[in-house]
C-alpha cells in the first residue's frame, strides 16, 4: 500500500507501506461468503478493489446463476458466460445452481458438458432449475449419479439413472419438482442412509419408486395423485417430525393402499407435524373404522377443508382427540361455499357433536378464507370454549365476504364465551398474496433452497464502502497537509 505524505521541503512523496490494510488481509474463505451472498455481477466487480482479489472469483468453490441472472440476455450469451467461467474456473465447485429456463432443449448437450466438469471437480450440491413447462425436460446425465451429492434440487427434468445406480449415499436434501422418473426393476430402489428432507412436487413415475432412508426426517409429497408414492419403506422412519401430503382429488376407489396415510402413522412416534389435503382426511371417516393413532402432533395443517363436510369434520375430531400436545392448527379454505349457508347465527344446534374435548396446549388457531358458515362458527365457539391457553385466533376472511356481514360475523365472534383471558381474535381481510399451501409447506420445512439465492446487495455496497476507505486513509494525512498549507498561505497573503 502506498501513503502520500508531504515532506517538509513542501513536495509529495510516496511512502511505501508493506502493511496490508484489514480489507484486503480478509482470509479467502471470508472473501468467498461475501461473494456468496451477492449476485455473480457483483462478484465480478470486487476484482477491481484490489489487486489481491483479482483472480479470487475464479476459485470460488460456488457458482450460482440465478434466475435473474440467466435470463437478462440472449440464451446463447448466457450459455457462452457460463461456460467460460468454467473453463477459466481452478480448484473444486463444491455448489452448483443454475436456471436452464431459458436455454432450448437443443443446446441441453451444452448443459451436459457442464455436468460432466462438475462431476470431475469435487461436486456436492447441485440445483438444476427448468421452470417453464413449455420447455422440455432435461435429461440428467449418466456421470452425474456417479457423484456423491449431499443436496440435489431438480426440476422440469428426467430421472433415468444407470442400471448400476443403488442410491445416493451422502445425500441429505432432495427437492424434486415436475420430475419425470424412468426406472426399471434394477434402479427402482434407491438406498439413500442420510437423506433427511424429501420433497416431491407433481411428479411422475413415483408408483414402483422404493425409497428406503432410515434417518429421514422431512417427507412432503405435493400434487402426486395420479401416480402415487410408495409410502411402505418410510415405515421404518421412526426420527420423520414432518409429514405433509397435499394431493388433488382422487376417486376413493382408486387409491391404492400406499397412500393411505393411517396405514404408517403408527410407525412415526415423532412426528409432530403434519399437513393434510382433504382428500385423505376421508380415510379417518365416520363408518371406515379407522381412527388416528396418538400422535405427538403441536402442528396440524388442513387444506381445501370444509366444516360443512360430516366426514372432513369426523376425520379433524379424530386427530384432535388423539393430539393432546397440538400448540398450532390451521386451515385453508375452499374458496366457495354453499349458498343457503349464507345467514350467521352463534346459537345454531345443527354440527357436529364436540363433547367436552379439551386442547389444553392449543395457542394459535388460524384459518384462511374464512366465511363466517354456522359450521365454522361452532367450531371457532368450540375452540375458544376448550383451549385455557389460546393466544391468537386468525381469521382471514374470504373476499366474497360483503362489508356488512363481515361487520356482523365479528360482532357474532365478540360474543363467544373463552377459556383463555389473554386470548385475542385477529379479523383482517384474506388477499392471495398471504399464506398459501406451498407457503405453508415451506414455513414448516427445513430450508431447501440454497441461501445464495437471496443477494445481498447491501453486503456489497458494504465492501465498496470500505474499500474506498482505505484509500480516504492513505490520503487523509496529505489532505491535512494540503489544506493546512493553503490557510497558512491564506494568512500571509
């Protein structure tokens, strides 16, 4: 680093310091977490603060081109960045992400030399992403099963792995979306000891899949109806905390044993979520002889419930009954709803019989597109009635809902007698921007998503600032020098 200092005779000199400021002394791996958190545009940039970081982007064992990044140009530029970054890259890539979205299914051979320098430089996690479902899937390639992946995040793309494929046996992340599975008898099971998240979002080809990972402990199946999980092997997770199976609806005559959730609950006495869709709450039904085994549950999620349903509200009484430490319970609504059930009115018989059902752990009920139906107003009675230690009931009301009689359902809500004397309802208006399924889903999952996807452009501007503080310092000595001289020159004149 070079000071600039005035000598007494008057003139600048250069003084030659061999001490590195603290900036430019930060250990490499430091350096490379900030350019983790950053877009790979202002990774690039940072070679210009200094000439000790000019070549470091290139040994970052990170590569992540986001969305953003690879659409913002022509696919063909896109494809040529990416490439040579990875020709000019040295040392091992340990993270991969990118979007494919953009790239044509002609130059996907493009995307497969990618992966084959990937699987020769030290690869452990991988995240192809190929969002648009007019595009055609990628077809992973043969040399990447041969890698010893810990967290893999697909979608839009074709799993056929080679007949010799048994498994990932480091792999503990598996995000799958839209994937399409094409197995035969040697690759349909899959070994996998130290998976713990699996997550499979409306994908095909799921029926003769076996999956055996005996440490896991988040399974989520999203939109899998048609071509159902093979629930069997996860019967032997005993550590699963989170179950969540969201479907859309399929005839009851059609569905097959391995959905039947009822089936397995039994051989997860940890589990303690579980998000539900409702066409599976018809298994725990009034007349089937099924009923909820105890469970340790302190969150339940129902989706497209409805409390007018004689068998969805049996089914919810049953899990109730059965979930002693439930602290959470929360529903999304069916966005319609009968028309003669339109009048509001607490002191209605008709529903269901709740008895003198305690929730003695209860703290938060919650429950979207709300609609103010007698059903759901003995239920929330009920609720407020048979929990000691409620903190919050929120409503969100569906926007069919009129002004007036929103205004009277909360004047009907204010009546009901509670358990609970630091309980308070929260009635606000539902907007399509607040809590979804796939919202809630990923509220109660462990983070899947790499955490370079979201840039922290502060960070960056943090860097530069202090970059350029370290040059303000070189000179800030000359500057006194300077200006001092020009008020002594000023006082003699």
């Amino acid at each position: 680093m070079i000071r600039m200092v005035m000598a007494d005779s008057g003139n600048i000199v250069a003084i030659a310091r061999n001490e590195l400021d603290r900036l430019t002394d930060l250990p490499i791996n430091i350096i490379h977490q900030i350019q983790d958190r950053i877009s790979v545009q202002a990774a690039a940039k940072m070679s210009v603060l200094s000439r000790a970081w000019r070549y470091i982007w290139s040994s970052n064992p990170r590569l992540i081109f986001a969305t953003g990044f690879c659409t913002m140009r022509l696919p063909s530029k896109t494809i040529d960045i990416i490439t040579a970054i990875l020709l000019q890259h040295h040392g091992s890539v340990k993270t991969f992400s990118v979007d494919i979205s953009p790239i044509h299914s002609s130059q996907h051979p493009v995307v497969d030399r990618w992966m084959l320098f990937l699987s020769r430089n030290g690869l452990m996690n991988l995240s192809v992403r190929n969002e648009k479902s007019v595009n055609a899937p990628y077809k992973l390639p043969s040399y990447v099963y041969n890698v010893e992946l810990e967290h893999l995040v697909l979608s839009n793309c074709i799993f056929r792995p080679p007949c010799s494929f048994r498994g990932f046996s480091k792999l503990g992340k598996l995000q799958l979306t839209r994937v399409s599975f094409e197995l035969d008898v040697a690759t349909s099971s899959l070994w996998m000891p130290s998976l713990e998240t699996l997550h499979f979002t409306k994908c095909s080809g799921l029926r003769f899949l076996n999956i055996y990972a005996p440490k896991l402990l988040y399974l989520y199946l999203v939109g899998c109806g048609n071509d159902p999980l093979n629930l069997g092997p996860f019967m032997v997770c005993s550590k699963l905390k989170t179950f969540g199976i969201l479907e859309q609806e399929v005839p009851l005559n059609t569905q097959d044993k391995t959905m039947i959730p009822t089936d397995i609950l039994h051989s997860w006495p940890n589990l303690n979520r579980l998000i539900l869709g409702k066409c599976f709450l018809k298994f725990f039904r009034s007349g089937t002889g099924v009923d909820c085994p105890p469970m340790r549950l302190n969150r339940l999620h129902l989706t497209d419930y409805d409390f007018d349903g004689e068998d969805q509200m049996f089914a919810l009484l049953s899990i109730l009954r059965n979930s002693p430490d439930l602290e959470i319970l929360s529903f999304h609504m069916l966005s319609q709803r009968k028309n003669d059930d339109m009048e509001v009115d607490e002191n209605s018989s008709q529903g269901p019989d709740y008895g003198t059902q305690q929730l003695n752990n209860l703290r938060t009920l919650q429950i979207n597109r709300f609609h103010g139906s007698r059903a759901e107003l003995l239920f929330i009675k009920f609720i407020l009635a048979s929990a000691p230690l409620l903190q919050k009931a929120i409503l969100l009301v569906e926007t069919s809902v009129c002004e007036s009689q929103s205004l009277e359902i909360s004047k009907v809500l204010m009546r009901f007698p509670r358990a609970s004397p630091k309980s308070e309802i929260i009635y606000e208006p539902w907007s399509e921007e607040q809590i979804s399924d796939s919202a809630m889903m990923s509220r109660w999952q462990e983070p899947l998503s790499d955490s370079s996807s979201c840039h922290l452009y502060p960070l960056f501007d943090l860097v530069i600032a202090l970059a350029f503080c370290r040059y303000i310092e070189a000179y800030k000595e000359l500057i006194t020098v300077v200006v001092n001289g020009v008020l002594r020159n000023s006082d003699t004149d």
